[in-house]
C-alpha cells in the first residue's frame, strides 16, 4: 500500500485517513491541510497584523496525524532533518511539530495522487 510505505504510518493512521479523508489525493495541498486543520490561518485586520495560527479541520484526523508524525521525526530521515532544522531555527517544539504534520500531510497526498510509494531522496 502507498501510505503504508513511508516512516512512522502505521496501519492505524492508514485506516483513519482512508475513512476519514476520502478527499485524500484530490485536493491540492493547502486545500488538504486546511480540511485536517493545519494550515496556518491570519487574524489580520486592516493595518493590524495579527499572529498566524492553525485552527478548525478534523479533529480525529488531526489526532491520528499528531501522533504519526511524533513516530515520523524520530524515524523518518525527511521529517527528523525539517523538525530539527525548525528547532535549531529558534521556533518552539509545538510549532516544529505542527510544521512536520502539515509536511507529511502534503506528501501523502502527492503520493495518493501520483501513485507512488516512499522515496526520501524526491
């Protein structure tokens, strides 16, 4: 199986974005990390520039994500490298984290939609 062949997804978080995210594939990426709910959204009001934050999506998605990406940046050499480049960048360990969910978001679904399995070096 396609999802099943990058690091840090298991079976469990395969079968919650199948379930969960029929959408999966068709949608572009900001499209797709909106519905999960980790695209970064502005709080800007006229000249008021307000702080970036990600909200709303699907909740149990987002949980399932949060923890395969935890397994992902201990196992998976492209995601460990982007989260300790975020943290030696200065951003705090949360906001990494959530930086890497949004990433590995974006691969499965190019993965989905190109028909390819795990390749770390494209």
């Amino acid at each position: 199986m396609v999802l099943r062949s990058v690091p840090g997804i298991g079976p469990v978080v395969t079968a919650t974005l199948i379930a969960r995210l029929p959408e999966l594939g068709s949608l572009n990426c900001k499209q797709v990390a909106a519905l999960v709910g980790v695209a970064p959204f502005n709080r800007d009001s006229g000249a008021f520039r307000g702080k970036r934050k990600v909200w709303g999506g699907r909740g149990a998605l987002r949980t399932a994500l949060y923890m395969a990406t935890l397994v992902a940046t201990r196992y998976n050499s492209v995601l460990q490298a982007f989260y300790q480049r975020l943290c030696a960048a200065g951003k705090p360990k949360k906001v990494a984290l959530v930086a890497c969910m949004r990433k590995l978001l974006v691969i499965l679904n190019s993965m989905i939609k190109h028909h390819h399995t795990w390749n770390p070096a494209s």
